[in-house]
C-alpha cells in the first residue's frame, strides 16, 4: 500500500523518471528536511559514455534538469514540480559524480499532467494552527452513560462531518470543514478531529494562487489570536492525480499530500499554547454573514496595514522594540487609509501639518475606546506610541526608550491594530465593542495599575 505522508528527517530511495520516452531510469535519495526542504540526491558515473547515465550528466554539467520529475520508490510515487539544479560534486579519480535537484513542489501521488507543465489543481486544502478553535466545528461527537451511583458505564464517540461555511473569495470559493480520520493500532484506535480550509477554483490553478487567497484568511486569524499561526499540513485533488485500478480505469480522485517550498518551514514551528488560544476577538458564528468576503475584497486596500503587523505576529522571538516598529508601521498605514478625524489638530506640527502621533490617534478614534487609567487623553495616548516608535527607529533621538514602556506600547499598539482589523470584518463596531467590555481587554487597564504607570497629556510615562 502507498505511503501518503513524508515526514521531517525521512528518505526515500527510488528510480528517477523524466517523462521522455526510452530514457533509462536513474537511481536517486530522497531526503526532508527542517531547514533545506526536500532535495533528491542522484549518483552517477561522470563521462561514462554510457546510456545509462547521458542524461543526469547533462542536467548537472549545464545546471539545467527537467522541469518535472517522478521519483518511483516501494512506497509510491513521488511527483516533483519545478526542480532546479542545487549543485553537484566530482570525484574525478574514480569517476563518480553526485548531483542535486530541488524541487518546488511535491505531490505524494501519481500525476498525469504533461511534463512542461507547471503545478496547477482545482482543489487546495490546509490545516491550520487556530481553526479548530475560531471556527468551534467538530466532527467528533461523545456521549456517555452513567449508572445510579454516577459511574460511567459507556461511551459512543460518533464521527460525522457537519455542515461547514462556505464564501466567495474573489475567483475562488473558500470552505471551511470539520473532518475526521482513524488511525488504527495494537491495542488502540486513534480519532483525529481537524478543521480543514479549502480553496477551488472553477479550472486549475497554480499553488501559489491557492496559498494567495489562504494567506488572507490566515492573516486574520493572527491578528484575530493576536499570535503567531502557522500552516501544517496539505493536500490536492484534480483530475490529474486520478485514482486507477491495475488495469487504469479511473475510479475518482482523492487528497494527496503536498509539500511546498513556500509552507513547508511552517511545519516545525512551535505549535500554539491553548492559553494563546482562548481570547480571540471574535470567533467565526459571531461575525455578519458577508464579513470573511469583505475581508477579503478589502484585502488589497489594507494590505499596508495588515502585512507589516501579521509579520511581527508570525516573529515568535522578536524583541519588544522590533513589534513596536512593526505595529507602528501598521498604525500609520491606517492612519493614511482612514483619513481626517475629529480633534486630530492637537497633534499637528506648530506648522499645521500630520505627524505619526496623527495616523496614531485616528486609528484610536476610529475605535471610540475608553482610555482611562491608561492615558489622561486620546492625544496624550497617540504620543506615546509615536514618541517610542520614533525614538527606536532614529539613531539620533538618544537611549532607547524604557524597556517596560516599549512593551507597553507594543501591547497598546497591537491591541489596536487587531481591533482595526475587526471593524472591517463588521463595520457595525459590534465585535470592538465586546471585546473593550472583556477580561481581556480589562486586563490591560489591570497591568498599568499594577505596574504603577500611566501617559499624560504629553505622552509622557508616569509613575503613580
């Protein structure tokens, strides 16, 4: 039976295939790995002037191999899509050579497509760090019964997809599903509950289209977590990987997995804390019916905003001062995009023009937050996070700034910034307003007392 994952740190052996007809097959190693991906290593004898080896000389010796290759090993094939040379090494005394190719993509599967072709299918689907929790779906259902003393007699675990949510996505349709799998063993059976997100498109498309719209939505889940996330796992179906008997009727198609140099670093990042986890600002069923497609139809337009934010999420050890910058780079595209506010005039220039303490206080205005035991005043709060921002980022401002205050401002800064994401997703302010009401907003007036500090008019920090 095929194999239909690879793991990190594994290898496989197989014969080489180029897709051109009466070409020998050439011996090579698969390996994957953490830090290079997955690379296919193949020997052979340098200037033999044999057949047997005239072709993965000449892919090496001119650093040009086939676009596509198949490497067939006792587990199945593997499909390897845009492969490029990696280099190769002589051992000129006896002859021996060892080439290396890189490929793009891979498929754990069969594919019928044409050797030229770059990687296109119509179905992409993901697991992603968060999704289960946003989204609250489940295909596990468990009961169980108790006798008259309050001990548990049985247990029925049901597995049954539910009714996922689907959305129109530019020219893709998104899906977000619940799925279920077993995993037999000795003496045990595991079940695997996942939420799975799945991108198709009405013909074929390049895995970079798929990971394009993805990103959106894995963009708002960071700023919704307001933590790094990372994709795990995923997998294809088309038409071009079909499903044959021995004797090639095609019985359907079915998921296999990809490996992509864009993701796959993904893979061996720390999974999320459940603490991390349990105060997202919104979760999927409270959100309007159209607000992940406007989302996504204003990703483009606040994409200068969200871009330099989601980056520092995704940077599980940044310094405090790196966020700031991050954050505060947000927070002035925002400012830009949403333009004049009332009572922005108290952060002017003497001169009468913005400054970044502005773009700060119309993102705060655009929010209609309660600052106090935070800051005397929205133009006192705006700033503060201006005046640390630029003091990190100007050599000649002098020391940087107090530690604690820069991750105050970064904490402030960020908080802010996910708030402004939400309100694109609901214009109505509804999920903002929530979320000021909540513990863990509360939490952050909490830890200024607790610290002693406070902002004053004139962005200062203050002990009191």
């Amino acid at each position: 039976m095929a194999r239909e994952t690879l793991e990190f740190d594994e290898t496989r052996a197989g014969l080489l295939i180029d897709y051109i007809d009466d070409t020998p097959f050439v011996a090579a190693t698969l390996t994957y790995g953490k830090e290079f991906g997955v690379r296919v290593e193949v020997p052979y004898i340098d200037r033999s002037r044999t057949e047997q080896f005239t072709n993965a000389e000449l892919w090496f010796e001119t650093a040009n191999p086939p676009t596509n290759l198949a490497l067939l090993t006792k587990d199945g094939m593997i499909s390897l899509f845009q492969c490029r040379y990696s280099g190769h090494s002589r051992n000129i005394g006896r002859h021996f050579a060892l080439g290396a190719i890189t490929p793009r993509e891979i498929v754990m599967g069969h594919w019928e497509g044409n050797d030229q072709d770059r990687l296109t299918v119509r179905e992409f689907s993901s697991q992603v760090d968060g999704l289960a929790e946003w989204t609250r779906l489940s295909a596990i259902h468990q009961e169980g019964e108790s006798n008259e003393e309050g001990r548990l007699q049985k247990i029925v675990i049901t597995g049954e997809s539910p009714e996922g949510l689907s959305w129109v996505q530019g020219e893709a349709t998104m899906h977000l599903s619940a799925t279920w799998s077993t995993v037999p063993d000795a003496s045990a059976i595991t079940i695997n509950d996942s939420v799975t997100l799945r991108t198709e498109f009405p013909s074929p498309r390049e895995i970079s289209d798929h990971l394009m719209e993805q990103r959106k939505v894995v963009a708002l889940l960071k700023l919704n977590f307001g933590t790094a996330l990372f994709f795990r796992r995923h997998h294809v179906r088309d038409d071009s990987f079909p499903d044959r008997l021995l004797g090639g009727k095609n019985v359907g198609k079915s998921l296999h997995e990809l490996i992509s140099r864009d993701t796959f670093r993904d893979y061996s990042q720390k999974e999320p804390s459940k603490k991390s986890l349990q105060d997202p600002i919104f979760y999927l069923p409270q959100i309007p019916p159209d607000g992940l497609s406007r989302w996504a139809s204003s990703y483009d337009h606040w994409k200068r905003f969200i871009d330099p934010a989601v980056s520092g999420l995704s940077r599980t050890t940044a310094l405090v001062e790196d966020l700031v910058l991050y954050y505060s780079m947000s927070l002035e595209a925002a400012g830009h995009i949403l333009g004049r506010a009332v009572g922005e005039e108290e952060t002017y220039t003497p001169r009468g023009r913005p400054t970044t303490a502005t773009y700060a206080y119309r993102c705060q205005a655009s929010l209609n937050i309660d600052w106090e035991g935070i800051a005397a005043s929205p133009s006192g709060l705006a700033r503060a996070l201006a005046n640390n921002y630029n003091t990190i980022k100007h050599y000649d401002r002098g020391h940087l700034p107090d530690p604690m205050h820069t991750y105050f401002v970064g904490r402030i800064a960020m908080t802010i910034v996910r708030l402004i994401a939400t309100n694109i997703i609901d214009p109505s302010g509804e999920l903002v307003s929530q979320f000021i009401q909540s513990y863990a907003f509360s939490s952050l007036r909490e830890d200024f007392r607790l610290n002693g500090l406070h902002i004053d008019d004139g962005g200062q920090f203050v002990n009191v």
